[in-house]
C-alpha cells in the first residue's frame, strides 16, 4: 500500500493504476483493459463494470443482474435514448460528453484524438439515422417510388450445374416433368442493332509510282 499515492491528478492516478495493470497482467487476472480506461477517465458505465468483475473474481460468485438493452459501450447513447427528441445531444455535444479531458491530456497524439472524435461523430450519425428509420412521420420522411414498388418474388432459376448434377446421379427417377427440362435462365437480349458500313480506301498503290523530284 505504500506504493500508491492518495491523489487525485491525472499523474498520479495513472502512477498508481499502472502499479495495478501489471499485477492485473501478473497474476492473469480476466480483467478487460478496456474497463480499467475507462475507469481512468471516468467514462460512462466502466466503473460499474469493473467493479462487478472483481466481485466476481474475488468472491467466485456471478453478479444477477438484468441484461442491457443496448450493448455496453461506455458512451451515455443509452441514457441520450431515454430523452425525448429535442433534449438529445447534438454532434458536437456527443464529443464533449464522451471524450474526456484526461484522455486528451494523457495521449497528446493528434491523430489519436482525431480518430476518437471521428468514431463518436459516426456513431452519433448512425444512432441519428436510426430515429429517421423508427419514427419516419416526425421527419416528415415520405417513401420514395422504390419504396412504394410491388416486390414479387423471383421466378425460379434452375443452375445448370444443378442440372448435370442430376443427370449424372444414379437415384433419379425415370419421369420428369416435361416443363423441367425446357426451363432455361432468363436473358435479355440486345435491343441496339449496329449496321456495318463499307468504306472505299484509296489505292495507295500509286503514291509510289510519282516521279521522284530533284532540286
């Protein structure tokens, strides 16, 4: 115990977490790093998850518990699906809700960050294309003429390796239906005609019958 250090700055936390990672690693504890990040920076639902992990390991006993909704992502996208629509947050509140400040400070790589924005920028386009899909009628959403087309099924296609294959097998029976053996896939054919044109060449014969010219 005399290792830790009883502070809570940024440093110093990741100090006394790192003397905790290797005996995570030492000891070969089922302990996901993802939940010891996101505990480091406080993200939504890792320290819940964390700590019932190592009430599991510690006690041998499983934690009954119902299960999630939504998958554990340790974003707050289940609690923003709780708000009615208008409170939602937008795309650049998603990022400040779900990238930490110690996150940035602790890896100050600018491709890092960008890349971590990004993913939440995505995810909160995807979670907004959902509503569109769920609720169509609040968007004023209206079905395109693909939409409103009749689907009708395919008409059956028989593969002509499905065909030899039959023919080829000993167990088939002698009778067939007489339209089996007359189906053939469909095709379409070309509806463009091209006409062929006959061109009349010059007779480049007698270019080299002129008289050669001296100066």
């Amino acid at each position: 115990m005399h290792s830790f250090y009883n502070r809570d700055s940024l440093d110093l936390k990741q100090r006394n977490w790192y003397i905790l990672k290797n005996f995570i690693l030492k000891n070969q504890l089922d302990l996901k790093m993802a939940d010891v990040d996101g505990t480091i920076h406080c993200r939504e639902g890792a320290a819940a998850q964390l700590t019932e992990k190592l009430y599991e390991i510690l006690t041998n006993r499983k934690v009954k518990k119902v299960p999630p909704e939504m998958p554990i992502d340790y974003t707050d996208s289940a609690y923003q699906m709780q708000l009615p629509m208008h409170a939602r947050s937008t795309a650049s509140k998603a990022v400040k809700n779900n990238l930490r400040l110690t996150e940035v400070l602790a890896d100050q790589n600018l491709i890092t960050c960008a890349q971590k924005s990004q993913k939440i920028i995505n995810d909160h386009i995807d979670h907004r294309r959902q509503e569109r899909v769920e609720d169509p009628d609040r968007f004023g959403i209206k079905p395109t003429l693909g939409d409103r087309c009749v689907r009708r099924p395919e008409p059956p296609q028989k593969l002509q390796s499905e065909q030899s294959h039959l023919t080829n097998t000993t167990d088939v029976p002698s009778e067939l239906p007489a339209d089996s053996t007359n189906e053939r896939p469909l095709t379409r054919e070309h509806s463009v005609h091209f006409k062929e044109v006959e061109v009349k060449q010059m007779d480049k014969s007698a270019f080299y019958q002129l008289p050669i010219q001296s100066y």
